[in-house]
C-alpha cells in the first residue's frame, strides 16, 4: 500500500523545496568564455602594475616616480575588466557596458605594441585576438538574451 504524500512535502511540487530559494542562472558558455578572457585581461593588468609598483620601488628605473605612478594606474586600470568579468559571470546584466569599454580601450593598446614591433608583436597579436573575440562573444545574440539585453526587452 503506497502513501500518498500530503500537499506539504516536497514530493507534492514539481520544483521541490528548491523552488522557493533563488536558483543560479544557467549562463551560455560563450558568457562565461567572455568572462573568462576578461578576467584574464585584468590580470594581466594587474600583474604589469604590480611589476611596474615594485620595479619603482625596489628596482633601479630611469624614473621611480613615474613607474610607481604607472604601477598604480595599471592596477586602477585591472579593476574595471575584473569586476565586469565578476558581472559576466553572475549574469548581472551592468556588466556587459564595462566588458566592452575594455575591449575598445584594448585595440589601441594592441596597434600600439604592434608598431613597437619585435617582442611586443605576440602581445600584440594576442590582445588584439582577445579583445576582438570577447566583443564578438558579447554581441552574440545568446549573451545578450541571457543578460537580459535584446529586442524582446526593448519592446516592453
């Protein structure tokens, strides 16, 4: 003889217990790609500031002031890529503005190591790939409805 449960246990509703508590988003794996390069991006400005803030300090540059005050900059700079990638990957829907100032403001970076020439080339090259393929990855139609951004919100 089976029992039938009453309307108060969870086995009564489709969703369960869970239904009730603030489920994670399912994010499209192109947001997450797109959060991932970005976050890499803001630690890679990070890293040069932390290395240009300890050169200036310690080490023997031809202007400690001036490498201090890029140090500092740089690492200012790695805040705005990594609390939009922390936004990406919540799927906060503020995030993608930030994202792709970045990768605009990445661009002129990415010529500019490529005129230098030499070394600078790869990075360049590299960058420029990144920026390209996370603007790309945020346009797409996927990303956008999943933040919450697209036509169907428009017309609302």
């Amino acid at each position: 003889m089976s029992k039938k449960p009453s309307p108060r246990t969870p086995a009564a509703s489709p969703e369960g217990p869970a239904a009730t508590a603030a489920e994670p988003k399912t994010l499209p794996g192109r947001l997450t790609a797109a959060a991932v390069l970005t976050a890499l991006e803001g630690l890679a400005l990070a890293g040069l500031g932390v290395y240009m803030l300890f050169v200036g300090i310690a080490g023997h540059p031809d202007s400690p002031q001036q490498a201090e005050t890029g140090g500092v900059t740089l690492l200012a700079l790695a805040a705005l890529p990594l609390i939009a990638a922390r936004g990406l990957r919540l799927g906060r829907r503020w995030s993608r503005g930030p994202a792709l100032i970045t990768q605009l403001m990445a661009l002129p970076v990415a010529w500019t190591l490529w005129t230098t020439g030499g070394a600078m080339t790869a990075a360049a090259v590299a960058l420029a790939l990144a920026a390209v393929a996370v603007a790309g990855l945020l346009v797409n139609p996927t990303a956008t409805e999943a933040l919450g951004i697209g036509p169907a919100d428009q017309a609302r």
